[in-house]
C-alpha cells in the first residue's frame, strides 16, 4: 500500500471531522428542533464528509468509486444542505427541483469524461462546485438576516471561500502552477488543508449557531409576549381598580344623600307640624265673635312665623350640607371682619334671643382667615342650638380669644342653660362609608353642618360641657397668616 500524500490525508482527516460534527449535532439538537430540516443538514455533512474520505482514498479505488463518487457525494451534500436551509426560511422545499439539479450536474459531469480532455473535466466539476458553494452560501445569508445572526454570514464566507479555492486551484493547475493531484507542496497544500477544516467546522458549528439563534429569538418572542399578557393583564386590573373606586364613590355619594335626607325629614317634620297647627290656631281665634281676638291672633301669628323662621334656618342648612357634601374644592379665606360676621349671625336670630346674647371680645386682630358665609351659618347653629335645648331661662356668651400653639382664631359659644342629657353625642363629621354599610341615626343637621364647616377650614369643633351647667362649643380656625409670622 503507498503512504498517502498530504493532500489525501488532509481530506481523511476533514471527512472524519464532518463525520464527527454531524453526528454531534443531531445529538445535541435532536430534542429541541424540528427533525426534518435538522435530519436534511446532518444527511449532507455526511455525504461530505464521506466525499473526503473518498477523495482521501481515490488512489486506492477505481475512479468510479473514487474520485466519481466523491463528486456526486458533494454535490449530494451541497443539495440536502440547500433544502435543510430553505426549511428554515420556510420556504417551500422543491425536492424535485433539487434532484434534477443533482442528476443534471452530475450527466453533465460524465459527459465532459468521455468526451473531453481531464483538464475540461477538471474545469467543469470546478465550476460546478463553485456554483454549488454559491447557492448554499445564498441561502445562509437569508437564513442570517431572518434571525438576526452572524452565523449564516460565516457560514456563506466560508462556502464562498471553498468556491473560491476551487477555482483558483483548478485554473493554477489548468496554467500549469502547481501539479493536477496532490503531490504538491506550499501554498496550495496550506489553503487547501486551511479550506477544508474551516469548512468542516463552519459547515456545522455555523449551522448550530443558526439553530441557538432561533431559540433565542422564539425565546425572546415568548418572553415579549409574555410581557406584553401580563401589561395587558395590569392594564385590565387597573381599569378594574378603577371601575371598583368609581362604584364605591357611588355607593358613598348615595349613603350621604340618604343621610341627608333623613336629616331633612328629622329637621323639618316637627318645625312644618308646629307651623301648621299655629296657623290653624290663629284662624280659629279670628273665627270667633270676641273683642279679644286681635292680640291672641297676633300671638299665634308671631309664634307662626318663629316656627317658619326655623324652617328657613333648616331649609338653609340643607342647601349648605348639599354644597360642602359635593364640594372638593379648597375654600377661599380671605382676611374676613370678625365683628360684622357676628353682628349678621345675631341678626338672623330673633329679637328675644338676640337679647339674651353677650360679646366678650379681647385682644384680637380685627380680621381672620374665614370664609364668612359658612362660618356665619355655623355660628347660627350653635346659637340655635343653645336657645333649643339650653331651657327658657337660658343666656349665650360669645367669646373670641386666640390660641397661642398652635395659632388659630377659636369662637366659644357658651350657654347656661340645662346642658346635654346623659349619654348625648353631637353627629360624628363624614366619613367615608363601605359599600352597603349603613350610618347611625341622624342627631341634628345643625351640628352636621358646623362640623363639616370647620372640616372644609381644617379646623375643628369641640363640645364639652360646662360647670355647673351648660355647655360650650369652641370652633378652632388655624391661622397660617399668624403661623407665618410667628
């Protein structure tokens, strides 16, 4: 047997590698990628990897089963590898087209053997491969750019390299450079064993690469997708937080409305009762035949017209608890006079009442942080609010002071009277309510409104009862103008 020539062994060697790449893909990626364009790719780096072990044997073999075969094998090779990579692009995959370029080369090759000279035979399977080498080059650059992968670039580089060797190897032998076989030596022996390996392993580590990169990508696909469910899905529970906030502003706005009616229809029932059977008193009185009639029916008049007085006064008070109960806004408090805010709660009283009534004013500013419209009402109210359940004898002190730490302006309302029964409680402020959570019984609309006036001023109402007897109710107004310039 004659030892072989570096060339031949180059091609042994390269035969084994492809051999032994293929087989290690189909072990790696059997599992995780589809079989038929995997089972395509490791079938033609078989073929070539048994066309080097043919053309590293050619001299041990007839040239039927040598160099022949070797050829066909390649251009075997060339095709499954073309078709494995148009499964990729998921194109269709022309088996037929395929075939008849394979069996269309390779007659074309037999016929160059018998009826031309070897260097056209060399000539026209050079060309032939080159031509191979360039479609599969093609169609890994489209696989590349489809994923977004280098490795169909390298992959196309090296198979352009390979058409490239060919040529220059077959026209450098045509021109007589370097010997047809492989007895050579220099730098087409360093090329072609070069060629040859980058071949074998870009041949199949590339093709690896491409596989890996789909995976990332459909990775990546399934985590954007994933990413884009789970926006979708906060974006469905946000609107569903929202439709629940939205419901229970509802259910809140409609349990204040009840409460505020049931505190109208407490408030206004009895005072609308006393009206009318004052009214049909003085009629009565006018009915009969006596010269006394005038001064009982101005008596049952006047006591009519204090019982419609406290209706208004109750009439005004609801449309003051519609206004804070659906007003959001800040309020606006300018420097209001504090003595002519007094002076208008007063008037609203009656003139008996007004009587009963002292102003102890001390040491203060003459203007303070108010809104004068509601503080006027809820001072009314206490004021109200004393003389009903203070007793017939009952006298009111309004006292002004001012409160050091923290500064604020505090109106005391401090009557005489009986005081508060035992176990009494003013109305709590608003709170909000849970959904079909239902509110105490309403005590008192007038106390309502001046706790949610001095809620709507951040200041507070204080109740406490007073010795021996009475009560006193202090309004806190914080002063940020005083606070400021302290």
């Amino acid at each position: 047997m004659p030892p072989l020539s570096p060339l031949p062994l180059i091609a042994l060697v390269a035969g084994v590698l492809y051999g032994l790449l293929a087989l290690t893909l189909w072990t790696l990626l059997r599992r995780r990628h589809p079989a038929q364009p995997l089972a395509l790719w490791v079938g033609g780096a078989l073929l070539a990897g048994l066309a080097m072990v043919l053309l590293g044997l050619a001299a041990l073999m007839p040239p039927w089963l040598g160099a022949h075969l070797a050829f066909h094998s390649l251009l075997g090779a060339f095709a499954l590898r073309i078709l494995a990579l148009r499964r990729e692009l998921g194109r269709p995959l022309r088996v037929g087209r395929a075939l008849a370029a394979w069996l269309g080369a390779g007659a074309v090759h037999q016929l160059a053997g018998l009826v031309a000279t070897p260097a056209v035979v060399l000539a026209v399977s050079a060309l032939l491969l080159a031509g191979a080498a360039l479609v599969l080059a093609r169609h890994a650059v489209a696989v590349g750019q489809v994923l977004g992968s280098r490795f169909g670039h390298g992959l196309a580089a090296a198979e352009c390299l390979l058409a490239l060797a060919v040529v220059a190897r077959t026209a450098a032998s045509l021109a007589g450079w370097v010997p047809p076989g492989g007895n050579g030596s220099g730098w087409d022996l360093a090329l072609a064993a070069s060629l040859a390996v980058v071949t074998a392993l870009f041949g199949n580590l590339g093709y690896l690469g491409l596989v890996l990169g789909r995976s990332r990508a459909a990775e990546r696909a399934a985590i954007e997708v994933q990413w884009a469910e789970r926006l979708r899905r906060d974006a469905a529970e946000d609107r569903a937080a929202s439709l629940r906030d939205l419901l229970h502003q509802r259910d809140e706005l409609a349990a204040e409305r009840d409460h505020l009616l049931k505190l109208l229809a407490h408030e206004i029932r009895q005072p609308l009762h006393n009206a009318s059977g004052a009214l049909q008193a003085a009629r009565a009185v006018l009915d009969e035949p006596r010269r006394d009639v005038l001064p009982l029916a101005a008596e049952r008049l006047q006591r009519a017209q204090g019982v419609l007085t406290d209706v208004r006064s109750v009439l005004d008070n609801t449309l003051a608890a519609a206004n804070l109960l659906g007003g959001g806004d800040a309020l606006y408090m300018p420097d209001t006079p504090l003595m002519p805010l007094i002076q208008q709660a007063l008037a609203d009283l009656p003139d008996a009442q007004r009587r009963l009534v002292r102003v102890h004013w001390q040491d203060l500013p003459d203007t303070a942080e108010l809104e004068a419209g509601l503080v006027r009402l809820a001072l009314r109210n206490l004021l109200r609010n004393a003389f009903s359940h203070g007793g017939p004898a009952v006298s009111v002190l309004i006292q002004a002071e001012r409160q050091a730490m923290p500064p604020a302006l505090v109106l005391s309302v401090v009557d005489d009277g009986v005081g508060p029964p035992p176990g009494w409680q003013p109305a709590p402020a608003r709170t909000p309510l849970r959904p079909g959570a239902q509110r105490p019984a309403p005590r008192g609309l007038g106390l309502y409104i001046v706790r949610e006036v001095m809620a709507r001023h951040g200041g507070a109402l204080q109740l406490q009862p007073r010795q021996p007897h009475g009560l006193v109710a202090r309004l806190v107004f914080p002063q940020q103008a005083q606070a400021r310039a302290a």
